[in-house]
C-alpha cells in the first residue's frame, strides 16, 4: 500500500469531523440511529490488508481448470483498490449534494 494511502486512512474522515461539531444533545440522539456502513468498509480493507500480507509471506496462488494461474495477493490488492475508490465517489458525492446523505 501507498505511503498516501496509508496517511488518508490515518487521518478522520470528513463525516467523523462534521458529526464531532454537532452540539452533544444532538451527537446523542443521531447516535442511536447511526448506520456504521462506512465501518464495514474499514473492517474488509482491514482483512485484506492482513490476507494480502499473508499471500505475500506464502506466494499464494492456485491453477484454474483452464490452465490459468491466479496470483491471490494480486486479487486482494484489486480488491482494496475498489473498495477505496467506492468511498473516494462517496465523499465527492457527499461534496456536491450533502442534502441527499442526509434523508433517512
């Protein structure tokens, strides 16, 4: 992984900055209804991360009944690189029409 990729995931996302200035009467009642699918996106790129490494150390690959050889880092390392472009579109999206994020 990138030394900017690596320094975007370290840093809060614009959602955690703007939810973190909301006075704390409303932090806790937009808390109960808070959908943590942007976390699930961080736990996949998490076992990737570790999957991907552990391809690394083991040379992972496998033959597919055609003869074809299929590198597994090489799928998880495209793998991740999709998932992080998903959430790149949602934070320019979010960008340019905040008020569609906001409807329930």
């Amino acid at each position: 992984m990138t030394a900017s990729a690596n320094a975007s995931s370290a840093s809060p996302s614009l959602w955690d900055h703007a939810f973190n200035s909301l006075p704390i009467d409303l932090r806790n009642g937009l808390n109960s209804t808070r959908t943590h699918k942007r976390d699930i996106l961080e736990a996949v790129l998490k076992e990737i991360e570790t999957k991907r490494d552990l391809a690394v150390r083991k040379r992972w690959k496998f033959k597919k009944p055609n003869g074809d050889v299929i590198i597994v880092r090489d799928v998880l390392e495209k793998t991740a690189r999709w998932i992080n472009r998903f959430k790149e579109t949602g934070d320019v999206i979010a960008q340019y029409d905040p008020v569609h994020l906001s409807l329930p």
